[in-house]
C-alpha cells in the first residue's frame, strides 16, 4: 500500500472567525489528527488567514499549487476552506488531477476527487457554497 504525502490547507476569513469561533489551530489540530490516523506522512502546511475562499489570490494557496512536486493529496476540514467558487475549484482540481494529486475534505467524507463519487459530490457542494455566497452577497446587498 502506497503511503500518502499530504499537505494541509487552512483557511478562515476575518468575518468567520469573529462570528462563528473558526480557528487555524482547529483546523490545524483535526488534520494533523487525520494524517496520524490514516497513515499519511505529513509534508506541509498552507495557510490563508484573512481571505474569502471567493479569491484565488490566496498567497498560501498560490503558493501550494506550485509545489504540487511534493505531495499527493491536499487535506482540508471542509471544502468550503478550498473554495467557494465552481469555476476557480474546478479549474483547480483539473490542474491537480493531471499532477496525480487529489483532494479530501476530512469533515465531508464524499469529498474526495479520486473517486467517481467523490468527484461528483465534489461539484455539488461548491455548487452549493457558491449559491449560498451569491445569497449572502443579494441579501446584504437589498439592504
């Protein structure tokens, strides 16, 4: 059985954190956690503190996506730590997938883009958190 490099990502947005308790060292914590379960050997940590999963100009997320040479999965609590955006993660996913590298959300266990299943589950829920955005987005905006 081949053992799995894994990077983690962390995100969380000022308005997150301060509204619903949202924590880097909580994500932190359950992935590392995670990897130790599941046997993975533990490459790098990226974090964004302050910025929308609605922005790719993440400078840790950027960043990961240039050292795909590293790793063979991305770990994170839950996709909405990924993104928010269907065409962003889609794009991303593809460019990963040509790498042999997938995604798992540790928290969402249908989120996992090395399965059929997974991939599919995948597309709905960003699909999902985008809508929800784009609500928020209207919502505030009608005020």
């Amino acid at each position: 059985m081949r053992v799995l490099r894994a990077v983690v990502y962390e995100r969380v947005s000022h308005e997150e954190s301060a509204k619903y308790g949202f924590s880097i060292k909580d994500q932190r914590d359950r992935l590392a956690r995670y990897i130790e379960e599941n046997n993975m050997v533990f490459v790098e940590e990226y974090v964004d503190e302050g910025y929308s999963a609605s922005n790719m100009k993440r400078p840790d997320l950027q960043r990961m996506l240039k050292d795909t040479d590293t790793y063979d999965i991305i770990l994170f609590t839950k996709l909405d730590r990924f993104s928010r955006n269907v065409l962003d993660a889609n794009e991303m996913v593809l460019q990963l997938k040509r790498k042999g590298i997938s995604i798992r959300a540790i928290e969402e266990e249908d989120i996992d883009t090395s399965t059929a299943d997974g991939m599919f589950m995948f597309n709905l829920k960003v699909s999902l958190a985008q809508r929800e955005q784009e609500k928020v987005s209207e919502r505030v905006k009608s005020i």
